[in-house]
C-alpha cells in the first residue's frame, strides 16, 4: 500500500510498516523527491514514526516490512533503532545492504543483533519497481 502511494507521487515505490505485537504502529513510503532529500527513505521514516508513537527510539521487539532490501544508511538505522526483525520483498542487486550488495545486518554484533528474512512476496515487488522504472526510462525518452 505505501509502496503505491509512493509511486503516485512519482516516487521510487518503496513502503515500509513497523509493526509490535502483531499491530501496524507506523507506516511511511519514499518521499526524496518531494522533500529533495536523499535520506528520506521508506524505512528511515517509519522507524522515525515509531519511535514517536512508543515514545522510545528502542525499538526493541518490532518487526519492520519494507517493499525492497535497505540500503546501508537504513540497514545501519535499524541495528540503532534496535529493530527485532526485518521483513523485505524484493532484494537490491544495486544497493542492497543485506546480502546483496553489502552486509550489514548478518554480522554478529555486541549490542544488538537484527533478524533478516528476505524475499518475501519478492516477485510483486520486484514487478512493482520494474513497471515504475520503465515507465520512468519511457518517460524520459518521450515515448510516453
């Protein structure tokens, strides 16, 4: 659903919700291009919003799902957050900081240790960000 709302808004269509005992806490999509600022990911908001929302920026004992594989910026934000668990769709073969790329989270830590399951309803992300980049490239070479 975040994800969607992204692309509306011409957004790279990535989503992301912080869910505690079974109940979605917070929910935030990519916002970069409106507020023209590259640290406003899916992920880092949602985090941000749940801290609000629990009053605490522990964030011990959630689980956050997200349409695509964090980037190293948010993979390093839920290690501080310490977020419980993280749920991603589809893996990014560019940026990817969960095993595709980097590795971020699958390192023993001495604080805290979050736990990755990844391609999760993988091929409907991965066919949502491909349909919103090529209709980007058509876009952009006037096709569309």
């Amino acid at each position: 659903m975040e994800a969607k709302i992204a692309q509306t808004k011409n957004e790279v269509p990535v989503g992301a919700v912080l869910v505690v005992d079974g109940k979605i806490i917070a929910r935030a999509h990519n916002t970069v291009e409106a507020e023209s600022d590259a640290s406003r990911h899916a992920e880092l908001l949602c985090l941000q919003k749940g801290a609000e929302v629990l009053e605490n920026w522990r964030l011990v004992g959630t689980t956050l799902y997200c349409t695509l594989e964090p980037c190293a910026m948010c993979s390093g934000a839920l290690a501080l957050f310490r977020v419980g668990r993280l749920v991603y769709g589809a893996p990014d073969l560019r940026h990817g900081a969960n095993g595709s790329v980097f590795d971020v989270l699958n390192k023993s830590h001495p604080i805290h240790q979050v736990e990755v399951c990844g391609g999760v309803c993988a091929l409907e992300a991965k066919e949502l960000l491909q349909n919103f980049f090529r209709e980007r490239r058509a876009h952009v070479r006037g096709i569309v």
